[in-house]
C-alpha cells in the first residue's frame, strides 16, 4: 500500500501542520510570511496563467485577455494577487472576469486561494513542484467561478457555446 499523501492531501497536510505549529512554511513572523507569499505568487504565475488561458481557448475560442496584478498591497493591510480572464460578452453582459486571487489577509495566519465568486483553499505553496502541483486546484478555481458566472447571466456569454461547436 503506497502511504504516500496524494498531491492535493499533501498541501492540505501542510496547511494543517502550520495551524497546529502557528507557521507557515517555517515562518513565524508576519513579514517571514509576506515573503513565502510573494514566492507562491511568483511560483504559481505560471499555472494560474494555464488555468485561465485553457478556458479562454477551448470556451472563449481565444477571445480573452488574462491580467495579473502581481503581489500588492491589499485595502485590508495584507497582501493579495489577482489573475483575470475578461472577454468581450463578459464586459457586455456587466459581470466581473473569472478571478483567481492569491491572498494574505491582515488577520489571517497564513494565505489562501480563492476565485471570484467560489470560497477558499489553502495557500501552502513553497516549492516548484508544489506550485505545479495546484493547477487541478487553479482549473477548479476557474471552472467554478465561469459557471456561477453563467448562473448570474445565462450561457450566452460563452463563445464556444454560441458558435455551434459546444457538445
């Protein structure tokens, strides 16, 4: 029996043990933390970029544009990033893009991941491989937050649906 923790268990694992041991990573102080952050941002750009340009070409039919904020400052005095996909039905119809939004809130232990309209997963990013490791998280994330973004519409703000080729 293999007892090694599947990739999603392990950074669940990981999340866990820096509630229990008040870290995270091996940091303890806020600014320690800040700086691991900024390393998962970096570390995840890559795969939250994937996560994103996959929808925009196999449902957008390649008409969306993905932005990234980079680490900032967050209103709350933590820190976030943001990942966007707009396209041009979205603007149309007055909806917000699929987000995904990397973030340290000021009162928060340590970071998270969340979409724009879907809630949390734990931000426990420290290694290439772990980054890597989240796109199934970054791809739930966005297909998620691009179907509450049809319930808040209707399906017509989907290309791939619109132009005969959805089945």
């Amino acid at each position: 029996m293999n007892t090694t923790a599947p990739d999603h268990a392990a950074a669940l694992l990981r999340h866990f043990a820096d509630l229990r041991d008040r870290t995270h990573g091996d940091a303890v102080s806020r600014q320690d933390k800040e700086r691991l952050f900024h390393q998962a941002v970096a570390l995840l750009d890559p795969y939250a970029r994937q996560a994103l340009e996959e929808v925009d070409t196999h449902l957008l039919r390649g008409t969306g544009a993905v932005t990234a904020t980079g680490t900032r400052r967050s209103p709350d005095g933590g820190v976030d990033a943001v990942w966007a996909l707009s396209w041009a039905e979205q603007r149309a119809a007055g909806i917000s893009p699929i987000i995904i939004r990397a973030f340290y809130g000021a009162g928060f232990h340590h970071p998270h991941l969340r979409g724009g309209t879907v809630g949390e997963w734990p931000l426990n990013v420290f290694t290439p491989g772990q980054a890597a490791a989240e796109l199934p998280t970054l791809r739930a994330v966005v297909a998620a937050d691009l179907h509450n973004l049809v319930f808040q519409r209707d399906y017509r703000i989907i290309p791939a649906v619109m132009d005969g080729r959805a089945r």
